[in-house]
C-alpha cells in the first residue's frame, strides 16, 4: 500500500468567529491502513535509542476503594538540559489500556521533550494494578491526568525529571486519551494543571451526542461513555445537563482554553460527529492557534478507517511541530 505524507496549511479565520484559529485543512491521498516515590525499575534500551525509559509513581489516586499507586514510564532526553515535558495518555476505550506507546514516546523524547507516558484508573471492568474495586468512573480518570499535569510541570526531587523540565507541558493522547487531554487543556482540574498544548487523536468529546450514542459501526460508543461515566440509558444520563453532558470535553472550552490539534480519519471508529464537535466549539468560543487535521482513507474490512495511535507515524511530525511552536517559545 502507498502512503504519501500528510499534508496541510495554516489559514486566518473569520474573527466573527474563530479569530486565531488555525485550521490545517488536510486530503490525503487514500490509503489503508506521569508527591513521586522512588524509582521502580528501569525498561529495556528504547527501540529508537535516544533514550532509556524508568518507571517511577507519578502520585495517588484517592478513591473509594482507598489510595491507589498511579505511575507513568519517564523518558528524559540525554543531555543537561531543561526541556517541555509531554503527558501520553493512551487509548482503551476508558477501560483498558497500559502505557506501552513505544512509537510515540520515542519520537517525542528524540526532538527534546521529557516524556511521561501515564497510567490512570480505568471504569469496571479494567483494573489498573492496584485499584482493586475502585470503580474507575468520571472524574477519577481525569483526576489522574490532571494529578500527572502538575508532577510533570514540578518533578519530585526523586524523579529522573528533577531539574530536567522548563515547566510547560503538553499532551499527545489517543481516544479516551485524547478525551483526557482535551478535558485538561480546556481548564485546570485539580489547579495548576491545565496543559499548555495538546494533539487528541481520535477522541470523543461530547459524550451525549445524540448520533454518537446510537453508532455501532466499529465500537459500541454509547456502552463506552456510559461505562465511563457511570449511569444507564435515560434521561438523567442522556440529556442535555445530563450525567454524560456534565462530563464531556467539549463543554470546558473557553476563550483561555489552551491550544489543540483536532486529528481524525474520515470514518473513525469514534463516530465523525465528535471530530466536528471540537472543531466547531474552539472556533466558536475563539480558542487561540488551533488546528485540525481530517485524514480521508479507504475503509478496512469492518468498514472504519484508522484510529487513534495507529496512524500516529503519518501525523507526527506536524504534531510534534505544534506542540514545539507552543511549548518551546
């Protein structure tokens, strides 16, 4: 199969509108397709070899189950230096998922950003080591990425990041991942945690989205969110104001929400009404030096293109080059 580079450009928007919102309209060509406790242990050498990646606790997560260890796996770049940090969040469908995202954290370590892929609680029936019967439901996971925001922006004196980061932090997350970070980098959480940047591959925004609820193409939507938040279909969990509503992205942006690269493909299996979503909510609200990115692909087999980390080689290096004009100025 025959990739060709992504390609995109910058244009100034309409400011009855979406003044400073940088719209990086993309065809592409079918194709097919983070208090830390001491250092636990140490990965093997790194595919690429810029770097070695140490497995430390980030923080706790505390919740009705008790206090629950939260860790992340650090990648810090092979020089003295001081450098942005990036949060990766990972996929799962906000029950599963580990931080194993090899490809991108080392492709974000090789350009000079600290590293910090996280683990957070996950909703029944995922279990993150050490969660017991904690249920995992909203906000407990955003809670986490928030708790992983603010100890990557000030490394505890044990970290492998001590001294290593200049303070602003950024995020590349993946489908509940890109939920997390879109969460965080509309508003702070926790305080003091609000991401400077962020690049959401594939994330669900609203999760009340009437069409988005019903779609079954590829993923059951509906059952996920509802997972997540931890309510059954109806109008207490369904409406506008509702359970599902009130722990949506979408609705935390504002004019001084931080900047964010909107990614998708065309027939994601996160339904294509949430792409739109975010897109029209950070023009509409003026959300400063934005970008989306829309890949048109050919369908798989099931019939739904590329999703989330998977296409992450075709976008990265425009997304590692947003994040570098926001975080290293």
């Amino acid at each position: 199969m025959n990739r060709l580079p992504a390609r995109s450009g910058n244009l100034d928007c309409d400011c009855r509108r979406a003044c400073g919102f940088r719209i990086a309209s993309v065809i592409i060509a079918v194709i097919t397709t983070l208090t830390l406790i001491s250092t636990l242990t140490a990965a093997s050498p790194s595919r690429r070899g810029c770097t070695t990646s140490v497995i430390e606790q980030y923080g706790v997560g505390h919740g009705i189950a008790g206090d629950i260890p939260l860790k992340w796996r650090a990648f810090i770049p092979n020089d003295s230096a001081p450098h942005p940090a990036i949060i990766v969040i990972h996929s799962g469908r906000f029950n599963g998922g580990d931080f194993t995202n090899t490809r991108t954290d080392q492709d974000l370590v090789c350009v000079g950003f600290c590293v910090f892929d996280i683990e957070y609680r996950l909703a029944p029936p995922g279990k993150l080591q050490g969660q017991g019967s904690d249920p995992g439901h909203y906000p407990e996971q955003t809670d986490d990425v928030a708790t992983a925001i603010r100890a990557a922006r000030n490394p505890d004196p044990t970290s492998v990041a001590f001294g290593r980061v200049n303070g602003k932090v950024g995020a590349v997350g993946g489908s509940a991942g890109a939920s997390h970070a879109a969460y965080c980098a509309a508003a702070p959480t926790l305080g003091g945690d609000q991401l400077d940047a962020a690049v959401l591959l594939s994330g669900s925004y609203d999760f009340h989205d009437p069409a988005s609820l019903i779609d079954t193409r590829c993923v059951e939507f509906g059952a996920d969110v509802r997972n997540y938040v931890g309510c059954s279909p109806g109008p207490g969990c369904e409406i506008d104001g509702g359970l599902l509503d009130r722990a949506s992205p979408y609705r935390r942006f504002t004019s001084s929400s931080s900047p964010v690269f909107i990614i998708a493909t065309n027939l994601d299996p996160i339904p294509p009404n949430q792409f739109t979503i975010l897109v029209n909510k950070v023009a509409a609200v003026g959300v400063r030096n934005c970008e989306q990115l829309l890949i048109t692909e050919t369908p798989g087999p099931d019939g739904c293109t590329r999703h989330s980390f998977a296409y992450w080689p075709d976008v990265a290096d425009q997304a590692i080059a947003f994040l570098q004009s926001l975080l290293t100025r």
